[in-house]
C-alpha cells in the first residue's frame, strides 16, 4: 500500500506495533511455523522483478523464508524510511471540518492525515483461557501468536500445549520431537491433511516463474484465489473406486486443493462426508491406539473450521513422549507453582504453550479508539456485529480504509493475492477523488447493510455455519455471531468491485 500510494505521488506513512515489520510473520515465530499455501503463490505480483529474482526454497515457506523476503520486499522499494516501528495506535478521531483524522500513538504523539487505512490484520489479536492460579506458575508460558525472539530449549521439559488448530498442529510434531514429555490438551479436534512440503525443484521453479503472468491471471479466476485443479463432479455422482482415486490423488499431492477434490465438499452435506470418511480413515490407519484415533476424529463437517494442513501430525500421537487429553472429560482447572491441575489428573510441567487463536477480522480494529462522523465510534457501531461495505469501507467513516476487513474474502482466499487486490482499489480510489478535487468518500448505509445481508445469506447456504469457528466469531465469548469473510470467492468479489467502480463507485458518495 506504502509503495503503491508513493508511485501515485502521495504521501504515506506506516505505523507499526511490532519492532520488526512482517506482521503475522513476525509475531507467529514457533518452531514449525510455515505457511500452508504454497509459497510460488503466496508471495507479491505487483513487481514482475521482485517475483522473478525471489528465490523461494520449499512448496511451503518458513517462516524465518517469509520474513526474510519481506526485508528483501522492504529494502528493494526502499519503504522503511517510511515506517515507524514500535508503535500502537490508540486514537483515530475525524475531524469533519478540518476533513482529517486525527492519529494518536501510544507514545503521545499526535498525526493527521486525509485518508486513514487499517492493514491491522485479520488474525493478528492473540486470546488466551483465564487460568485459576497463573501467577503461581514458575515455570515458562509461551503463546505462538507472541512466541519470543530467542532460542527455547525443550530438552528434558514437560510440555503442555493447549489448542489443536493450524498452530498447535504445525507446533505439536517439533516440540514432541525434543522434549521429555508431551500432553496435547485438545477441546476439539481439526480435520488436518498432509503438507507434504519438499524442496522445489528449478524446472517446477522456472516452468511457474516462466508462466508467472498467466498463471495469476488463473489464479483470480478461481474462488481461492489459489491456482489449482478444482474438480467439477459431485462427490455424489463418482462411484467409490473414481471417489478414492481422486481422494487418494489428493492426499498425496497435500495441501487445501483437498477441499477441492469434488464440487459439492463444502456445499452438500452427503458430498462432505465422503471427505470426513476419508480423512477419518487415515487418522485410523496412521494413529496406532485406535482409542487415541478416536478422540482425534472429529465427527464433523471438514472445511466449516479452517483446514488444517499438517507434517506428521497424527504420527505424532504414536511416540511414547507424547499424550492426548480430551478436556471435556478432563476440564483444566487450575496453574500450581510446578503442575497443572485437571479434573482427575495433575500434570506436572515446565512449559506451557498457549496455542488458543485469535479474535479474529475485527479484533485489531476494535482495539483502536476509532471515532467517526457525529463523534460515533466504530466500536459502538460494531455493538452487534461488524459491517462493512465491500470490507473497505464502513458508512460514518469517511476516507477511512479497511485492507481485508470483515465482508471481504481475505481469509477464505490466498492472503497476497486478495491483499493486492484491496491495495490496488483504494490507491485507484484516492487518485480518482484527487483527480476531481473530492475531498471524502464514505459508504452509503444502503450499500452496506445490503452487502452484509448478501454475505450472511449466502453464507448460510454452505456448510460454514454447522460448527463453532472464528469465521463466526464463535471462538470469542460474546463476539456477535455473524459470518466474518466474504463466502463468494475471489472471482465474484473482483468482479463485484470493478463493476462498482465502472458505475461511478456505485454505493459510494463523494463530496468535494
Ligand atoms: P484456532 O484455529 O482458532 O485454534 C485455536 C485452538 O485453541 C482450538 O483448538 C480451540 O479449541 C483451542 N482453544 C481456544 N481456547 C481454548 C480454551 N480456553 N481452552 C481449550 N482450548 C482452547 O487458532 P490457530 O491455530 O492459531 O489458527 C488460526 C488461523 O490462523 C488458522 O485457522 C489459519 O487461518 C491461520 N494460521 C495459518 C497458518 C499457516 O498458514 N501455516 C498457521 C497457523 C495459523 P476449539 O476449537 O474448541 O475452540
């Protein structure tokens, strides 16, 4: 967004919470953090430079890969003359009359500018349980989501880790690898399909960076934003032999593309099962005690809860050093000085490991002090669920921008992708309002309430709502259940934005 709006001619400033710029990248460092969308995709396009010269290693990025990348990112377009790192902001007050937001940072300092945009991040507000007696613990207490800037020696340690979503699962194999003992505290278990992450060879290498172009064109026309094969028959029309073989065919290459083995996955609830049973009978095949099989199968919808993409996760079960617990048989009640304290049970630990998720698409927002027209603010606005139009902008905000807010595909799609797509509208948006001289732009209420209306309406029409996740928000004690991300998919989405913008930014109003 720095770089697109500086090449626009305009003047643009970055600020940053962390010491360090790479947002999730930065904070989620746990051993085994990597991204599960395939790194040849899950990088820039806006610089056909930048994509050619960028040497990814693995199918799949490490984090420390990412975040090194984002540097590269950083010092090739020059933008860290631009960012100020260390800082929170608190405030963001507009001020009609003066047709600016006043910015303040935690550090007291005070900024105004015209236009104000939130790339605070869709999973970037970490939650963790209350535990009775925490202050007691002496041992250590990490969290994936703020895993700290230093080398962790597991040896010897008796881990606890609670939580078994994408960053438990990616955490759990390593740490089980080197420590003493391992207890997994599982509420719910995740339906997880292997990575498996390999080296990538340079003719894939070349062949992909040869055809870079066309295959992003490919990619925003596919729902994911992610190029891959999407099988057009129903799970429900392929006898069990062609349902296997395509099942089979997907396992082995790994990855989300799973979800789209058959058309109907995540739409039809006869069509899902027929993934369920199949993901169920490895978790059977690979777990040795069939008790332990047991409490990992979920016995529920795969894809209503992000899919989790794993290294060796359910193999990890079979070690002797590691132990699942079902805490709804076994409920976590208290943190002594050297143990942890369930129903029945007492574990005695020296590390625990908070793997618990995020407060997610609107939590970094609300945590902003944001004040709009008439001195409402967003929070006040939000009381009963998010809205937005689009995800970009919010009516009584004028020039206030949200990059993926609620109501857009963002987490539902291939993050880079999807992000770029809402950096390029917003800068094309601020330089036709400076073309004509307007001084703000602001959702119509209309528009707004119509888009939420269509996503929550289509969102019910797949098999998204028959579960508790943070696309519902679910996972928050009183977080309005509404569906956060746009369900249409990347294509529809695009299509949606460029037409608006063809009609003159149709449910937008201007003044100048
Ligand atoms: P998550 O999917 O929300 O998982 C949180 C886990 O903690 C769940 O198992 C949850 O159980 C459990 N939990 C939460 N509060 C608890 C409590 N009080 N007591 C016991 N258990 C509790 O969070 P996440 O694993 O950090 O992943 C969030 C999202 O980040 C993913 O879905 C994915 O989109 C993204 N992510 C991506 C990558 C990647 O690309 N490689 C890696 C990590 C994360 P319940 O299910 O019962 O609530």
């Amino acid at each position: 967004m720095l770089h697109k709006l500086r090449s626009y001619g305009f003047n643009a400033r970055i600020f940053e919470k962390a010491p360090h710029i790479g947002g999730t990248w930065y904070w989620n460092k746990y051993p085994g953090a990597r991204c599960d969308t395939e790194s040849l995709q899950y990088s820039y396009q806006f610089s056909e430079e930048l994509q050619q010269e960028w040497e990814w290693s693995e199918k799949y990025a490490t984090q420390p890969e990412i975040l090194k990348y984002l540097k590269h990112v950083e010092k090739k377009f020059k933008l860290s003359e631009s960012i100020t790192l260390n800082r929170t902001i608190t405030d963001i007050i507009y001020d009609g009359k003066a047709g600016l937001y006043k910015i303040r940072s935690n550090h007291s300092e005070e900024y105004y500018s015209k236009f104000c945009i939130l790339a605070s991040g869709c999973l970037s507000v970490p939650i963790k349980p209350n535990i009775m007696g925490v202050e007691n613990f002496t041992g250590e207490i990490f969290q994936t989501s703020k895993w700290p800037d230093k080398n962790i020696d597991f040896n010897n340690k008796n881990v606890a880790i609670i939580g078994t979503g994408s960053s438990g699962v990616h955490v759990i194999p390593i740490i089980a690898e080197y420590c003493k003992k391992l207890f997994v505290l599982q509420r719910t278990p995740n339906y997880a399909v292997p990575a498996h992450n390999r080296k990538l060879s340079d003719e894939y290498v070349k062949k992909f960076k040869d055809n870079y172009k066309v295959n992003r064109e490919k990619a925003k026309k596919l729902v994911s934003g992610f190029l891959t094969h999407y099988n057009s028959a129903s799970a429900l029309e392929v006898n069990d032999s062609e349902l296997k073989r395509e099942y089979d065919k997907r396992w082995e290459a790994g990855g989300l593309a799973f979800l789209a083995a058959f058309c109907d996955i995540t739409y039809n609830k006869s069509a899902n099962k027929t993934a369920t049973d199949y993901i169920e009978s490895k978790i059977k095949e690979i777990v040795e005690d069939q008790e332990i099989a047991k409490l990992l199968t979920p016995n529920s919808i795969v894809g209503c809860k992000r899919l989790v993409i794993d290294s060796n996760y359910y193999a990890t079960y079979n070690r002797k050093n590691v132990a699942l617990i079902d805490i709804n048989q076994e409920p976590i009640k208290a943190l002594t000085e050297k143990t942890l304290k369930l129903k029945n049970i007492e574990l005695d630990i020296d590390t625990l490991i908070l793997s618990t998720g995020f407060d997610a698409m609107t939590g970094a927002i609300n945590n902003i002090n944001i004040v709009g027209e008439n001195s409402k603010t967003l929070k006040d606005k939000w009381s009963s669920g998010p809205s937005s139009y689009l995800g970009l902008m919010v009516n009584g905000f004028p020039n206030l921008f949200t990059i993926t807010g609620p109501g857009s595909p963002s987490v539902l799609t291939n993050m880079i992708p999807t992000i770029e797509q809402h950096v390029d509208w917003i800068a094309e948006c601020i330089r036709y309002m400076k073309k004509r001289s307007y001084y703000s732009i602001e959702a119509n209420l209309e528009a707004e309430r119509s888009w939420v209306k269509f996503n929550e309406d289509s969102a019910r029409n797949t098999l998204r709502y028959e579960c508790k996740s943070w696309y519902l928000g679910s996972n928050v004690k009183d977080k309005q259940r509404i569906f956060l991300p746009f369900v249409g998919g990347l294509p529809a989405y695009i299509k949606k934005c460029e037409e608006i913008v063809k009609n003159s930014y149709e449910g937008f109003r201007f003044s100048n």
